[in-house]
C-alpha cells in the first residue's frame, strides 16, 4: 500500500466511523491508502472547508463522505473540490437513514455526489467504487478488486444447504 493517501473518508461526527469503517476495511483489503477523519459541516465548517479545498492538493483522489440526519457534509464537500465525492447516508435514530439518503441524493444540478446505500453496505460499496474509478490508471488495483470480486463469486453457494 502507498504511502500517501488517495481516498479521504470523512464523516460528520466519530459516532459514523461505526459505518463508515467498513469503507476503511474494504480499502484496506484492497491495498489502497485512505486517511479518515471527523470533518462536520455543521459544527466544524472551517475544518471542513480546510479539507476540501487542501484534498486535491495533497494528491487524495477521491473523497467518502458519510453523514447521517440533515446529511450535508458529502454535499458540501463537493461544492469545495472538483475530485469525486461519494456519500453514504448514515443511519440515523429518528427516521432510520432515510433523511440522510434524501439529504444526499438531492443535490442540485452542477454538484454531483455519487450516493450510495444507507449504512455498512454504502460504505463498502463506497470503497469499492472509489477503487474502480482509482483502478481505471492503476492496473495493479483494477487485478486486485478483479480477484476481490472473483473471491466474492466463489464465496456464493449454489444450493441453499
């Protein structure tokens, strides 16, 4: 694994890193370097917009954004950087990840984010599409995440017993 990261994870507060450290494993597993930090657009928007505008600058490639409630941080983020910025709705206590989906998906025209699905399996298929587009200049990568698939396709039984 690289030394420097190429996919930046954040999240609107540490009570994410409970999602969205499936996003880290999966990266992990797949060999590419990430860093992961708490970045909340609401009670850090300095931190935020530090981050944002310093990613591309620092050679991160694309950028998980995970945010659970009003959800704004992976929107914000991409309002900041031209680097891809993928969310994924955390889950939350009052309307079950529902309000961070909506949050996340209805972005206006001209500030797209990549939204994923609530929860662990949005973080991980946050990883894995992060790694797919990183794959497209990196045929090292795009072997690996071809044997993580193929690992994925002979895990599946073929009889339900």
């Amino acid at each position: 694994m690289a030394d420097a990261p190429l996919v930046g994870i954040i999240m609107g507060s540490t009570s994410d890193w409970e999602t969205m450290r499936h996003a880290a494993e999966t990266l992990d597993a797949l060999g590419v370097a990430h860093e992961a930090r708490v970045v909340s657009a609401h009670r850090t928007p300095d931190r935020l917009y530090e981050y944002a505008k310093s990613a591309q600058g620092r050679g991160l490639k694309v950028v998980i954004a995970g945010a659970g409630g009003a959800a704004h941080l992976p929107g914000m983020a991409a309002s900041m950087t031209a680097l891809p910025v993928l969310g994924v709705p955390v889950q939350s206590k009052a309307l079950d990840g529902m309000d961070s989906l909506l949050s996340i998906v209805q972005m206006p025209a001209g500030i797209p984010v990549g939204t994923l699905a609530i929860g662990k399996a949005g973080a991980i298929n946050a990883a894995l599409l992060a790694a797919a587009i990183l794959a497209t200049a990196d045929e090292a990568l795009g072997a690996r995440l071809a044997a993580w698939r193929a690992a994925q396709t002979e895990s599946v039984a073929d009889r339900p017993e």
